[in-house]
C-alpha cells in the first residue's frame, strides 16, 4: 500500500519589516518557520524606514531561505512550490521576496503562488488550530489586527472541499479602521511617552501591572459615521497627545525614559522604575479603551453574521489584555474563539506557505509578470 506524498510549499514573506521563510506541508504541518526581525534596525527611528527595510530584505533573504530548507531536512528540489506574499505591504519590501520568490520558481521548474499577506494571518490560526486537535466551526468572524491592519471578515468555505482538505476559504470584509491601526496607535503613545519602538509589548506589560486606582482621564468609546462596526483609533491616540501636554508633571519622567532608551536600557525592568503611577494608570486606561472598542465590534459583527467561531490574529493579537479579555466575553456570548500562538500572530512565512496550499490544490498559479500590489484587497 503506498503512503501519500505531502505536499511542501516553500512560504516567502516580505511584506514589512521581517524577512521570513517556512517549509508547511500540506497546509498544516509546519516544517520550518525562520524569521529575521529588523526591529533593532528600525528601533533608533521610532518605526519602520521603508527604504532601510526594503535592503535589509535584499540582505536575508537567500540566508533565511536556505535555513528554513535546512530546518525542514530540504534541498531545494525537496519543495514542490513557492508562496510568497504579493501584497499588501510596502511596496519595496514586496519587491524583494517577489522577485526572489519568482527567480527561485523559474529556476526549479516549480509553480509560483501570489499570497495575500491578510490570508495569511488567516491561516495562521488554522495552522495552530491543527496542531492543537481543533477543528475550527464556520463561518466565522475574523479580525486581523496589527501594525498595518485593523479589519474584520467574515470566513466561509468557498468550495464543497473543507478547508481541512485543501478547500478554499471565502472572505467578505465587514469593517476595517478609519484612520490609525490599533498597533500604529500603540506605537504612536508609546513613542509619546518615552517607551521606545515597538510599543505594543511594553504598553500591555506596564497596563498589567497599574494599580485600580482612578485613572487620570477616561476614554469613551469610539463612534463612527456610516459603518458603526468600523474601527478608529486617530482620536484616541490624539486624545492621550492633548492630555500630556496639558499635565506638566509628565514631562520630567518622559525626558527620563527617553535618556535610558538612549543608553540602551530599554527592558521593561529598566522602564517600569521610571513609570509614576499616574503614567501607569494612563496607560491601562488606553490599553483599555484599544481593547474595549475591539471587542465589542468583533461581538457585534459575530452575532450580525451569525457566525460559529471568533477569530483574532495578526501582531496585536499577542496582547495579553486583548487575548484574556475577548476569550472570555466571546466564549460567554457562545462563540468559539481562536488565537494563533505568539510566533505565529506576528510576520511569518509558515502563514503565507499555508495559505498558498488552497490555491495550489486549485492550481491557481502565477507567472513571471506577478508584481508587488501594495493595497491588494483580500475581499
């Protein structure tokens, strides 16, 4: 009796500031998953220099990719096709893993898929679902949440073969932000207060350990014209900008913070001593107005959409906060919930392989003419 031969797809991701490969067969079992952070790179400029990040990618590339090989037990004839993610992103970054994406392709004879970096997030909590004996109950709810991305889907099989065979999945946004990500905003206060890039990991850690006591100004929830499920966090972020300025006592412990990042001392157990409890407090109220707004339209959306299972995924979704809070509200309203593990909410290319699998069961291949698409639409 002969044993079926897996599939492996070789994923590429380029999209921001992380250059990352993984082998995943079958859509399911990662192999390999290698990323190379450019954080520290992008730390001194308080964000991610898209001209600095496009030649750091042109640096790791061929590095990252024959170590996600050599992890997997590979060579290079071992793979049986190349994902990579054609969009959205910058568009300098993209060019990088595209092109190397498409030479490495053509030269193995293997076919090329263009992924959509937003499916990938996607399939990132498949990936974990597998791995962990769940089978994930559709339609569902999704909301990607990152630096780049705010936005909710829905997700439905799109063809009569389940997505754990290989199927398709189906996506129709529902809302996306207005103006600011959630983790562009966290990015933004953070950089405001003298906590350094990236913002979010030090802004959920210095929210967990605030004391109860009243905080110094209160956030009420956000509303939107139009679509009430769209999200946006510009007047929030705006709103912690006014407050500090109008708070003199802020300024001596911000210049304080800002002269240990430039010494290099920048670990939570460096910053917290230096975090009056005013500070604090101001901090867990933001994080908690991030949080509440969250929720609450990914409930929303659920219970409008008659979904079975909630879903968050992309770098926000490593929040602690976010994490404790809607699992616990979304499996009281009755929905299953979902997270992807830490290493797979942020940029990976495992998610991008996995995501590629569907279409190369479909045999929706790309060619030499695919470009970089730096707003490319998921629905």
């Amino acid at each position: 009796m002969s044993t079926r031969v897996s599939t492996r797809i070789l994923g590429i991701e380029s999209s921001c500031d992380e250059t990352a490969a993984a082998v995943v067969a079958d859509g399911r079992d990662v192999l390999s998953n290698v990323v190379a952070s450019q954080i520290d790179i992008h730390r001194k400029f308080g964000g991610v220099v898209p001209e600095i990040a496009s030649r750091e990618h042109l640096r790791q590339v061929v590095p990252v990719v024959r170590e996600a090989l050599s992890q997997a037990g590979l060579q290079f004839s071992g793979i049986d096709a190349v994902g990579v993610t054609q969009g959205p992103g910058l568009m300098g970054a993209l060019l990088v893993g595209i092109t190397y994406g498409k030479t490495l392709a053509a030269a193995l004879g293997k076919p090329l898929i263009g992924v959509n970096h937003l499916a990938g997030h996607v399939h990132a909590v498949f990936l974990d679902a597998h791995k962990a004996g769940r089978k994930i109950q559709l339609p569902a709810v999704c909301l990607i949440v990152s630096g780049g991305h705010t936005v909710l889907y829905e997700v439905k099989e799109k063809t009569a073969t389940s997505y754990d065979e290989g199927g398709e999945l189906q996506y129709r946004k529902i809302s996306q932000t207005r103006d600011d990500a959630a983790g562009e905003a966290y990015d933004k206060v953070a950089k405001l207060l003298g906590l350094g890039y990236p913002g979010g990991p030090m802004l959920d850690r210095l929210a967990a350990v605030a004391s109860n006591a009243a905080p110094p100004i209160r956030f009420g929830p956000t509303k939107t014209r139009g679509n009430p499920l769209d999200f946006s966090f510009s007047g929030l972020k705006t709103a912690v900008l006014y407050h500090v300025r109008e708070t003199p006592e802020y300024l001596g412990e911000i210049a304080e913070r800002e002269a240990s990042l430039q010494r290099g001392e920048r670990s939570f157990e460096q910053l917290l001593p230096l975090c009056s409890p005013k500070t604090l407090s101001l901090i867990r109220e933001f994080q908690n107005a991030v949080v509440r707004d969250l929720l609450e339209r990914t409930l929303a959306a659920a219970e409008q959409s008659s979904a079975e299972t909630v879903l968050v995924t992309g770098g926000v979704a490593a929040n602690s906060q976010l994490r404790a809070t809607v699992e616990a509200r979304a499996r009281a309203a009755g929905f299953d919930v979902l997270f992807p593990s830490r290493a797979l909410s942020t940029d990976n290319a495992a998610m991008i392989a996995a995501a590629a699998y569907p279409r190369f069961r479909a045999g929706i291949f790309a060619d030499s003419s695919l470009d970089p698409d730096a707003g490319l639409a998921l629905a």
